[in-house]
C-alpha cells in the first residue's frame, strides 16, 4: 500500500494548471470525483502538484480537494516560470502630422486630436 497522498475533486470542474497560480495556462479540466495522486506542493500550501492528468504533472488549488493521508511530507516544488499574464498590448497608429497626446480615435486606424476629449473637472469623483 502506498503512503502517497490521494486527493479527490470536490468542484463540479477543476482546472488544472501547468504551474501554482491561476496566472498559469489551464492545461486540462477535472470533473467531480476525480482522484488524483499528490506529487508536489507550493511553498505555501496552497497549491498542489498532483499526477497524472493528459499526461502530464500538474497543478490543482488545494481547495478544491479532499485530501486523504498527509501533505507533509510532499516536497516544495519550485513554479515554472509564469507567461505573461496578457499579451502586450498594441500601440495605436497615429494619423501623420498628428502629435497631440490629447487624441482619440475616429475610426479606419486613424487618431485625430480633440475629438471626444473631457474637460478638466467634468467627471465624477472616483
């Protein structure tokens, strides 16, 4: 018998996740009931590395598992680097000649200068 700790889905759905944070790219779904072996946890527990789903290691929020036996004695495994969380965004093109920072778009790519623009003081208090 083995002392590996097994944890059973408790979510109608889980992602799992290639790294400890839901900063990390889902990598496959769990469904209710789905149990799974403990390989690995986060520095703080939270997250635990378990095996093996799509065939591959990966990684479920601690929550969303009823654990059966100890956590302990899983080792701390250091996160993958994490991916940008989003993608950079775009600049806009500006029109030529165009060198207002006050402007706003006004259609087919193009930036005009005070279209739209706001006046100081004219917008609710946050």
């Amino acid at each position: 018998m083995s002392n590996q700790p097994i944890g059973t889905v408790s979510a109608a759905v889980a992602n799992v996740r290639n790294g400890p944070g839901t900063h990390f790219d889902v990598i496959a779904q769990v469904k209710q009931g789905a149990m799974l072996t403990l390989v690995g946890q986060s520095g703080d527990g939270a997250w635990l590395q378990v095996c093996c789903v799509a065939g591959q290691v990966g990684w479920l929020w601690a929550e969303l598992l009823v654990i059966e036996g100890s956590t302990r004695a899983l080792p701390q495994v250091q996160a993958p680097p994490a991916a940008l969380a989003s993608p950079p965004r775009r600049q806009p093109r500006r029109c030529a000649g165009v060198a207002d920072r006050s402007a706003s778009r006004t259609g087919r790519g193009c930036w005009r200068p005070g279209h739209g623009s706001a006046a100081a003081g004219s917008l609710p208090a946050p």
